[in-house]
C-alpha cells in the first residue's frame, strides 16, 4: 500500500473540507428559502371559508451577506387545501405589507379537515431554485377543523338578458348558480376570443365544488338575502377536461348596469396554464340578479 505524503495528505483534506462546507452552505441556503402560512376557518353566510397569510421567510428581502438583498421575492407560490391548488400570490418588492400576499377560498366539499400549505413555484429572488412547502419546515402540516354547524348558503343568480358580457367575456343566457350547491340547476357556459386569434375559446362547467355569498348591497329589486357570490367549479375547456374556474358575480340592482363580475379559468393539474384572466369589472351588457332560494 503506498502512504501518501504529508503535504498531498493535508491537500485532500482541506479539499474535502472545503467541498464540506460548500455543500453545506448550499443545503442551508436552500433549506432558508420557504413560505411560511398561517390560516384561520370560520362560517361566512352558511359557508366555512379559510382565510390565510402567506408570508416569504425574508419578508421586504432585508437579509444580508451571503444571502443578498431581494432574495425574499418570488415570482409565483402556491396555496393548496389537501395538495389541490386553490390560489397563487407572489413576494414582490414594494409590496404593502412586504412581500406578503392574503386570501380566503370556500373549504373543500365532504371533509372534516384540511391541510393548509404554501409551495414556492418560482425561482427566489437570488436565483435559489424553488420548490419548498411550508409543511416541511414546521414539521407538522397546518390542518384545520373544518365546523360542522355552517347553515346552507340562501340565494342563487342567474343571468338575465341575451347574455353577459364583460371585458369580452360572454356568459350565455340562463346561467345560474346555487349558494349551496344545489344540483342539477347550476350552469356556467363561457365563451371569449383572445386578441390576435383567429375562433373562440369555450368552458362549461360540469361540476360545481365551492360557494360563498355575501350581502354587501341591498340588490333589489327583486329582494334577495345575498348580492354576491365568490365560488369555483370544474369543467371542460374547448371540450377538454381537466380545468377549473373561479368567478365572482355582483348584483348592484337594477337596471343592471352596475353588475361586475370576473373569471379565471386554468388547468386544475398545472394552475400556471391560465387560459382566461377576466379580473372584476363591471358588466358591458345584460344582467346579473340574484334571488331567494327556491328549493
């Protein structure tokens, strides 16, 4: 066996120290970068809703040193309730509170809990690649109880006149939405054109998963308990599956004229695949009402 002399000896082993310490400085600088949530549930209108605050672990990208300022902000993160994407927010610069973004969305159907995590999609601010789940650095999953004594939602819209439109979204006539999720009379059919294409695009919605209606303005006439509804369903894009929307409809009275709504429409499975961002606006034509529940 040849014994190697003390200088090549005393070589290997700094560099293999120095290669210690440069993994470890790369696994601690990844394990740093990760959003933190916290998350509350409470009945809204006979609807458990999840709030959250998701926050980036270098909130206003202070850090210094090796870490460098802005590596706090991240293009897109995640929120999932039991690993299905409900929401996407980002950490940017200037943002009030810094990089910080809020939320609430309808609690899932048929579960008595819900995991609550943040996943970074982006790639952070210093270049760090991202990926973390909030989950994994607290150990535990952040798991609400979802309460059992919500009473059902009251009230449905519809949409009136030949059809809704708004920002060059048609929503076509007869749609109507149930606060509860009464089934089978909820309907949802929309159809756009996007600028510098050629046909339209269409969604149907087949089927409808979460609710929450509010009362903000009186919407009369006619008299109906709520004004406004936030909700999501899934459905079918160009006749394709796989796709989910999330819309919210306003009813400000009559003659309709100051009605808003908004859509979005994105893969369920790649929620970056955004095919339609209508964000709230007031309606160009038509009318949406809303109404006492019926059944």
């Amino acid at each position: 066996m040849k014994l190697l002399s003390g200088k090549r000896f005393a070589s290997l082993v700094l560099a293999g120290t120095a290669l210690l310490v440069f993994q470890a400085a790369a696994v601690q600088k990844a394990f740093a970068h990760y959003p933190k949530i916290t998350a509350t549930v409470a009945c809204n209108n006979g609807a458990a809703v999840i709030s959250y605050i998701v926050t980036s672990w270098d909130p206003g990208s202070t850090q210094s040193g090796i870490y460098g300022a802005g590596d706090g902000d991240n293009p897109q993160v995640n929120v999932l309730f039991n690993g299905v994407t409900v929401d996407t927010g980002q950490f940017l610069p200037g943002t009030i509170p810094p990089d910080q973004f809020t939320g609430s969305m309808p609690a899932p159907q048929g579960t008595n809990t819900v995991d609550v995590e943040a996943v970074s999609v982006g790639t952070w601010g210093d270049g760090t690649a991202g990926g973390q789940d909030s989950k994994f650095y607290v150990l535990t999953p952040l798991t609400l109880t979802i309460p059992t004594d919500c009473a059902p939602g009251t009230g449905r819209f519809t949409g009136g006149g030949k059809q809704v439109t708004v920002g060059g979204v048609v929503v076509t006539k007869g749609f109507e939405v149930d606060c509860d999720l009464h089934q089978p009379s909820n309907n949802l059919e929309i159809n756009w054109s996007n600028p510098g294409e050629s046909g339209s695009h269409h969604f149907h919605m087949t089927a409808f998963l979460a609710a929450v209606c509010t009362l903000v303005k009186k919407p009369n006439p006619p008299t109906a308990p709520v004004n406004t509804i936030v909700a999501m369903g899934t459905g079918k894009f160009d006749n394709t599956d796989g796709y989910t929307v999330q819309f919210e409809l306003v009813d400000n009275g009559e003659p309709g004229t100051s009605d808003a709504a908004s859509f979005t429409v994105f893969q369920t499975s790649n929620p970056a695949n955004v095919v339609l961002t209508c964000p709230l606006k007031v309606i160009d034509t038509g009318n949406i009402q809303a109404h006492v529940d019926q059944h």
